[in-house]
C-alpha cells in the first residue's frame, strides 16, 4: 500500500523568497532577489554552522529599493565582485501562517563561502552560491590559548563569547563536573566540540553523561542528549500515503525512508551496550577497570520511546563488553588554582585527586552518542521554517498489512529528535526534509 500511493503526491504549494540582497567587500550592496530560483538552507546537531545554498540565474541585479537595473557585462559575479566573504541578507517564508509555536520565516545574515558551477553564456549565468555563518570563518581566525578551570558550560560560554566574538545567544545546559585545561591554540569549535564529549548534566551526574555543540538559525546551542530528549514534541506529523490529513496532527508526511535500524555488528563495535574501561593511575600506580553497560543506565536516563533498543537484542550478545578502551589519569596536572601557591595547596590537601572524573563521564558518553542514532529515519514534509534542529517531533507511521489499513504501527510511533534539516524552496514547491533519530522503539 505504501509504495503504491507515494507516486499519488500532488505538488506542494511554494513559499516566497522575501529578500536576497549581497553586499560586497567594498560596501556595495545589489538586490539579487529576482535571480534566485532555489534554496536550501541547512542545520544539524553534529554541525558548529548553519548553512546554505543558492541557485542564482545572474540576469542582472538592481540596487535595493529600488527597481533600476544595474548593467554589468560579467554580471553579478563582476559586479560587486563575488570573491569570497561578501556578506548575504536572506529572509524566505514558507507557505504557512505564521503560528504561536514559532515563526514561518528564516531571517538570517550569512557569507559567500565559494562559488560554483559557473556556466556564462552570452544571455544568463547560472551558479551556486555556497554560504556559511560568519562564526564559521572566523573559526579559523581564531585560538584558544589561555587556560581555563570550573564548570565546562561556563567556559564553552566564554569562548564563544570572548574567543569566537560571536554576538549570538549561547543557549547552555548547565554541566556538574568541573574541568581545567588548556586551550593550546585550538580552534574554538574543536575545543568546544571536545568538552562535550566530557560534561555531564548537573542533575544527573554518573549515567547522562553526552553533550552536543550546534547552531542553528538564533543561537549557538551547547546541550544535554538528556535534556533534548526531554523536550515535548513541537509538532505532529503523520503519514498517509496522500496528502490528505488527519485530525490532531499538524502536517503530512509527504514521503519517509528508514536509513537505518539496529545494526548489531556496528553497535557492538562502537560498544554501544557494554564496554570496557581501564583508568591507569601514574600517582599510585594502580589501575581500575569499570564494566559499564547499557542496564545501568535504564531508567535513569531519558529515552524517547518506551522500548529500550537494548532489551530487544540477544543477550548472548550484550552480556559482555564488545569494546575495550584505556585511559591515563590526570592525577596531579592542572589543579584548580590562579596561581601556582593555590594549585600546590589544591595537590596537598587532595592528593590523588585526578582533574577530571572521566570514570564518571567517558564511557557514558560514548555509550549515549551511539545509542541517539540507534534508528535513523528520513521524512520529507510540505515547508514548516519554524522547525529547528535539536527539536522533538511526534510522527506516526501506518502498520504494515496486506491491503488498506488506517492502523498505526505502535513500535515505530512516537517522538524523534530533529537531527538534520533542511528547508528548500523552489519555484514551484517548498519542502522541509527531516534526519530524525531516536534510541528506542514506541511511544513514551
């Protein structure tokens, strides 16, 4: 039933692309609002950036407010010119009102990061316009070298801030453990991707141990895998083989694909189950082995169905660690202190006290990252701009039967989490494709 009415879709009413307007190194700005027949815009919780991308049919551009075209012979690309680092204004609005959960249009500044494709003829050019947020290249300008102590969330904040300059709003789970370092003239996305993998919520310390370092469209985003599963689902999705839609729900599910299910061979590789962890202690020179597994953490961290992925695997196969990881403890590097007085006195009065509990947070996180992207299910729906990465959706999906049925499959109906998304619009439709992924089966 479900492949056969895929083909019925109708077309999908298009949005609007409100503004395009690009203004060059020199301060020069044209309207190329007219030229662009296609974007795609871009967010993901395993991106630092958001992105997006442009097809323009160069025939010209026109100053803004203003309709006088301006001539160029190399168009716009010679115009400005369009070499790298010409800032854009886009704004583009689906085909939905604007609602109380949140705002149908995509207003944001980003910059030309390269141009491709490029195919002149004597009547019209048409290229790609590869854009990034402006914090994604001045990544690259930019180090993280002073050392830092206290809570990591605290520090992911001030180096956004102090180091990265970025004027955008962090948005931070705040985090228990606390962690000094040194910055070592890293980029800040590395280091701030590196100190998620170490923080761990402060209401949950020993079993939610998993951070994510992403942006989208408002803000930088540093947050708990505990605290995203959390969330109430934002919207209600529902596919019906049609375009028709049923009641409680806020939008058809246009088309989906199942990317990925369990993969057993892979999970018990990435030990996503049970591992194994040697702490190596250079202070005493002892060792301690910490077995971790994946019933451990059963009921105390959140999950977004009710079916542990982990309970339905064959316990032949999960009743012993399939990775083994080692690790030398910082015992007596780095102490807290701000100056060398106040770290002497720190080492005397705890000595032994390694710098970072990792026994308390690696295993676990690397069990967690594993266990988010369990399921990987694709779906594509009619243009909803307001939907974000890092936000929980609610979809349903028809149990598979011989012949028409309306009955919904109860293991794969639930809440997903917004992995990847990306909004495009055309000029005959407006889409919003969707990464979901979830660690376990059925609804809550």
């Amino acid at each position: 039933m479900l492949e056969a009415k895929r083909g019925q879709i109708s077309p999908l009413q298009s949005g609007n692309i409100v503004k395009c307007i690009i203004t060059g190194n020199t301060g020069k700005s044209i309207d190329i609002t007219a030229g662009v027949v296609d974007v795609s815009y871009y967010e993901s919780i395993l991106s630092n950036t958001v992105t997006a991308t442009l097809t323009i049919v160069d025939t010209g551009a026109v100053k803004p407010g203003s309709n006088k075209k301006i001539e160029s012979p190399g168009g716009i690309l010679d115009l400005l010119p369009v070499r790298g680092g010409e800032r854009v204004d886009l704004e583009i609005e689906d085909a939905t009102p604007e609602s109380d959960s949140g705002s149908s249009t995509i207003k944001v500044e980003l910059y030309v990061n390269r141009v491709r494709n490029a195919s002149p003829d004597s009547l019209k050019n048409i290229y790609f316009l590869d854009l990034c947020s402006v914090e994604s290249l001045s990544n690259e300008l930019s180090r993280v070298v002073k050392r830092y102590q206290g809570k990591i969330s605290t520090n992911v904040s001030n180096i956004v801030k102090d180091v990265l300059k970025s004027e955008k709003p962090v948005n931070i789970d705040p985090t228990a453990l606390d962690y000094n370092f040194y910055g070592n003239s890293r980029k800040p996305f590395y280091v701030c991707t590196w100190l998620a993998s170490k923080a761990v919520p402060d209401v949950s310390v020993g079993n939610a141990a998993g951070y994510l370092f992403y942006q989208d469209r408002d803000s930088f985003n540093f947050r708990s895998v505990d605290k995203l599963l959390e969330q109430s689902a934002s919207k209600r999705m529902i596919y019906t083989g049609s375009v028709g839609l049923k009641d409680g729900y806020d939008a058809p599910i246009y088309d989906y694909d199942i990317e990925r299910d369990i993969d057993l061979h892979q999970n018990l590789s990435l030990g996503t189950y049970r591992n194994r962890s040697t702490y190596y202690d250079p202070f005493s020179f002892n060792y301690n082995v910490i077995d971790y597994g994946s019933t451990q953490q059963k009921g105390k961290v959140k999950t977004a169905g009710r079916f542990y992925s982990a309970d339905l695997v064959n316990d032949d196969f999960t009743s012993g660690p399939s990775r083994l990881m080692t690790s030398v403890m910082d015992i007596g590097y780095n102490p807290p202190g701000d100056t060398p007085e106040e770290q002497l006195k720190y080492v005397k009065d705890n000595p032994g006290q390694s710098n970072f509990d990792a026994n308390r947070s690696m295993v676990q996180s690397i069990m967690r990252y594993n266990q988010l992207f369990t399921i990987i299910t694709n779906i594509t729906i009619p243009g909803m701009f307001e939907i974000r990465a890092g936000q929980m959706i609610y979809c349903a999906f028809p149990e598979q039967k011989a012949g028409d049925t309306d009955e919904i499959n109860k293991k794969t109906e639930g809440k997903y989490l917004v992995a990847h998304v990306c909004h495009k619009l055309t000029a005959d439709n407006t889409i919003t494709s969707l990464g979901l992924v979830r660690d376990s089966y059925g609804k809550e």
